[in-house]
C-alpha cells in the first residue's frame, strides 16, 4: 500500500486560514505563509503551506516555527503533518496501518468546520 498525497486547491487555504484563524490576524497568516517558496529548491507551496496550517492548529506562533522549518527543509513538515503515524512505525504491519490512520486524521483536519 502506498501513501496517498493530498492535493490542495487555493480555495483550501482560504478556508482554513478563515476557519482557524480569526480575521485580525488573517493577513499577518497569509504574511507568514508565502515566506515559504522564495527559493528554488522549495517544491510543492501550497501542500507545504497546508502543512504548515495543520501543524500550527490556529497557533500564529506554531505556524511561525512551522514556516521556519519548512524554509530549511520542507518534507520535515510534510511528514509530520501528513505521515506522523508512519514514519514512527516500527514494523511494515504498524506501517500499513498508520497509512490509514494518518489519511484519515487528514481528512478529517482539512474537513472539519
């Protein structure tokens, strides 16, 4: 089994920005955000962006860090926020089960009001 990637439209990051975030501090998110993907080598900005939201959970100074560790290396944000469960299974039996959990934890996040 493969793990699934999640693809983001803009209009994902919009609602969860508005979702978790109340809207005196919106533009400042929006600010912190597109720090990510000044330079060459950072791939995939909106599913970093996504990750970012989901690790900082509505905290501005959680996303700051997540930000910062995405600057430096961006599948560290990736991997905890979309494959947490599997990359600290100890075993392929473990690895096959967090893949459903880590999806479905996910959607869930990117579904929830």
């Amino acid at each position: 089994m493969s793990q699934p990637v999640p693809i983001y439209r803009e209009a994902d990051l919009e609602r969860v920005v508005a979702r978790d975030y109340p809207a005196e501090l919106r533009e400042e998110v929006r600010e912190l955000l597109v720090r990510y993907g000044g330079e060459a080598w950072h791939r995939e900005l909106l599913r970093v962006r996504m990750a970012c939201l989901k690790i900082a959970d509505g905290d501005v100074p959680a996303l700051r860090t997540a930000v910062g560790i995405a600057c430096n290396d961006y599948r560290d944000v990736l991997c905890t926020a979309e494959y947490q469960r599997y990359a600290g299974a100890p075993d392929a039996a473990a690895r096959e089960r967090a893949i459903d959990r880590d999806w479905t934890e996910l959607q869930d996040w990117l579904e929830r009001e």
